[in-house]
C-alpha cells in the first residue's frame, strides 16, 4: 500500500472513531438531557399520547385525563382545581409539574416498576398504554371545610389535617389558591398568561404553605418547652414565674407577656395555668433553666430538624435556627428568633402528643391502583419513634384542655372537648408594626383523639395588628375539626 492510500485509510479510520465516539456519547451520556428537553417534540407527543392516571380521594376525581382532537391526545383536568392545588399540584406542558402529579408521575406515567406487568401486557395485547392511579388519603369534606375556611375570609394560610393514629393526611390547603386547568390547557399562549399571572400573585399562589414555607411557631412552641419539662423534673404544679415582664439575660431587652398582663395573681403561676395563660416570661425562665440541649433534643424528637421527610412531595425544614446565648435561648423559648416550622411540621406535634408520644409519618397516597383499578400497594403507618412517654402525653392534653377552654373565638363544637394550643408570632423587620401570623394547632376528642389539625394564618388574615390565634385561628381549626369528626361518624 502506497503512502497517500495508508493516509487516506488512517482518515477514514480516524473519521469513523469519532463517528461511534459522539454516537456513544449522544445515546448513552446524553440521552437522559435530551429526552428530558421540553423542546424534544417526539418524547412530548409520546407522553401526552398514553392516557395519565387519575388522582383521588375516597371516590372523588381530583385529577384525571381527558381525550382531545389535538396533536396531543390527552389533556389534563382538575374538576375542583384550587380547592385541591396544594395537593394534586399542576401537569403543564410548558412548565412541568408540581404536587403529586411530580412526586407520583412514575405511577401517573405509568413507569413505576409496580405496573411492570401491566406495561408487559399492554405490549402482547396490542392495548394502549396508560398509568397507573393514586388514591390519597384526603377526606373530600375536610378538605373543603378547610378551603372555604380560609378563602371566603381572603386569608393567606394553610390547614394540615392528620389522623394521628395513622398519620394520613385529611386535609392539606394552601391560600390564596390557583387552578392548574389553566396551566394544563393545550393552548400555549393560555398558559403563559396563567403562569405570568400566578407568578407575579400578592401574596404568592404557586408555593405550598403547609409544607413548602416554614413560619415562626410562636407560643404553639410552648408545647415543646412543656414535654422538655415534664421530663426534667417538673409537674403541671410546678411554679414558674408570674411576671409580665422580665430582662433576657445578659441584655437590656424587656420580655413581655401578651398585652404586658402577669401570670396570675401572685409571684408564681403553675406550669399548667402557665400553658393556659401563655405565658412568655415563664417559659423564657423555664428553658433558661433546661438549657440548650435539653430543648434540642425535645424539639428533634419532635421532627424538628428532620431533612428527609416526604408524603411524597419533599417537606421544607423546620428549624431550631442558632442560640448563640442565653438570652436567645429565652427568645427561642417562645417560638421566635430563629425557630421556623411548617404547617404539617406543627401538625405532627398535635397528633404525636393525641397518639400517647409516638410520633407517625404523614403520607398522602392511601393506594397505589393499576389502570383497572385493581390494588398494587397500600401503604402502612410508619411509626418513626417515641417523642415522648404515654403518661407525659396525657399531662399535655390536660393541659392543653385548659388552654383550649381560656382560647376566645368561635366555632366551639358541643359536647367535644378539643385540646388545643394558640400562638401569636411576631415576624419581619419591624415586629411591633407587621400583623403578625397566628396558629391554633389542636386534636379532639381529647379523651380518644380522632383528628389533629394546625392552622396558620399570615399577618393576621386581614393585617389587623390585633390579630391572635384565637380570634383568627382557632375559629377554622375548630371547623376542619367537627368536619373531620362529622366525617367519622
């Protein structure tokens, strides 16, 4: 072989090497990012060509697909679409998903490894391909109770609703809401305008408050200083201070209780009448003498701090934050500074004192279905340990009783006692002039607990500077509660 022919051979070699290189490279390393592009039309079409399954609750279609006559022969609905937003979240075109239909698409799409045999049979028969379904825990007529609560009030917040004998979700909202019909519309120019809309919302829509954003806790905090204490050498008869105002240690800040009132007549108040009068001084004194530790500890056992927690959609954080000193410490105490929880965060804390200590893992999916309806998986109560022992439970709810019947506000339920505790949380730059957010966190019966709830609603609901978790809170937490109750009989 002469040398321009050996050339020319090594070229080509060289040429066809490169070719099986980027071949190797587009088909196996990049072939994830290409078939995740939204621009890849082909993967598109072949999504929106399966039929998707639906999302339910005890019978009642929260998400579903329909057949269209468009290049995309599926588009999603949600029949009662804000009132089930923060739980079924968005399936768009253009903007991805949200909320279940993200956490569960492999179900949904039909991909999950459960459905394998139901994919196989599908291939041999010729059928179309579809999904598989989710049924949530959701009780439809909590849920709604829990909306209108907050929407027809024009109230920023959210509603958790628990079993806490089993740690189902009954209800989970977030307000002001959002339709995502709009965002699953087929017509493009419909959806960008929906997303613009939404994204530029005051207050914001798209975000989940119940498990997405975290809130000072304020005195529902309380509840976590009390189970340190009762573990520590103290009873519901301990005396704790009854001042109404003290200086945080190390510091010339003043601590007040609400409206600057003592703890009782004397120097003394109870640990008990301190919990039922929420008393800032008292327990900013309390857990200065408990120490820091004592109150990380509890707050974890609690779920405070958890990283990993998912119903399947991921939960944000809860958070102690730092105390750098005493004086924070004491401000922690209350459930301000730096302590950030979430809506269902708080919400496990009601059921796992219900439940004697045990502290349960909120799930949303109740059952995973084939496209037949037939039932693939169930899932199980998932219990992740002991907050607290039974008899310290039962001190709490008493307690928490005492707090309930001194709680102002309506929607009282006759003959069930609710054990409750409010919270008023001071936020922002300037406390003293921002409304502030307010909380009702509660389960009932006391004596055999069915339903634990958490409210939250943002700068007081209407920005009244006098808002508390009694007159704003405690009125939709008392509602979710007779719902869920009504629900059971």
């Amino acid at each position: 072989m002469n040398t321009p022919v050996r050339r020319i051979a090594v070229a080509v070699m060289g040429m066809i090497l490169l070719l099986m290189a980027n071949l190797t490279y587009v088909q196996v390393v990049k072939a994830d990012d290409y078939r995740s592009d939204p621009r890849n039309q082909r993967v598109l079409l072949a999504e929106y060509s399966r039929k998707r399954g639906q999302i339910s609750a005890a019978g009642e279609v929260l998400a579903n697909s329909v057949e269209t006559n468009d290049r995309l022969r599926y588009q999603r609905k949600y029949p009662d679409g804000p009132m089930y937003a923060a739980v079924t979240g968005y399936y768009s075109v253009i903007y991805s998903s949200s909320g279940l239909e993200r956490a569960a698409d492999n179900v949904l799409n039909g991909s999950d490894d459960r459905l394998f045999a139901r994919r196989l049979s599908d291939l041999i028969t010729g059928r179309d391909p579809s999904g598989g379904n989710v049924v949530t825990t959701i009780e439809p007529i909590v849920q709604e109770t829990a909306y209108k609560q907050l929407a027809d009030r024009g109230y920023a917040g959210a509603v958790v609703a628990l079993d806490p004998k089993t740690g189902a979700i009954l209800a989970m909202v977030s307000t002001p809401s959002y339709d995502p019909n709009r965002l699953a519309s087929h017509n493009s120019e419909e959806q960008r305008r929906a997303w613009a809309e939404y994204t530029e919302a005051d207050p914001p829509v798209l975000r989940n408050r119940a498990i997405s954003e975290t809130y000072p806790p304020g005195s529902t905090f309380k509840l976590i200083d009390v189970a340190a204490a009762l573990q520590h050498g103290y009873t519901p008869e301990s005396p704790v201070t009854a001042a109404s105002e003290i200086t945080l240690t190390g510091t010339n800040t003043t601590l007040r209780n609400f409206a600057g009132t003592p703890c009782g007549t004397g120097p003394t108040a109870t640990l008990a009448d301190a919990l039922a009068r929420s008393c800032n001084t008292a327990f900013a004194e309390l857990v200065a003498a408990l120490g820091e530790d004592v109150l990380r500890q509890q707050a974890a056992a609690f779920g405070i701090g958890s990283t990993d927690l998912a119903i399947p959609m991921r939960v944000a954080q809860s958070t102690l934050g730092d105390i750098p000193d005493v004086a924070a410490l004491q401000q922690s105490a209350i459930g301000q500074r730096d302590v950030r929880v979430t809506p269902l965060q708080n919400a496990m804390i009601a059921a796992a004192i219900a439940n004697g200590g045990e502290v349960l893992a909120p799930y949303l999916i109740k059952e995973v279905q084939g496209p037949d309806l037939e039932t693939i998986d169930v899932t199980q109560p998932d219990r992740l340990g002991r907050a607290i022992p039974s008899n310290v439970a039962r001190m709490i709810t008493q307690m928490m009783i005492a707090s309930e019947n001194r709680t102002q506000g309506g929607g009282r339920i006759t003959g069930v006692q609710i054990a409750s505790k409010t919270g008023t949380a001071e936020h922002g730059v300037d406390p003293e002039r921002t409304p502030p957010h307010n909380w009702y966190v509660a389960f009932a019966p006391a004596e055999n607990p069915q339903v634990a709830v958490a409210v939250l609603v943002e700068n007081g609901g209407d920005r009244s500077l006098e808002a508390t978790g009694g007159s704003r809170a405690a009125p939709i937490g008392r509602a979710v509660i007779a719902a869920a109750l009504g629900s059971r009989r």
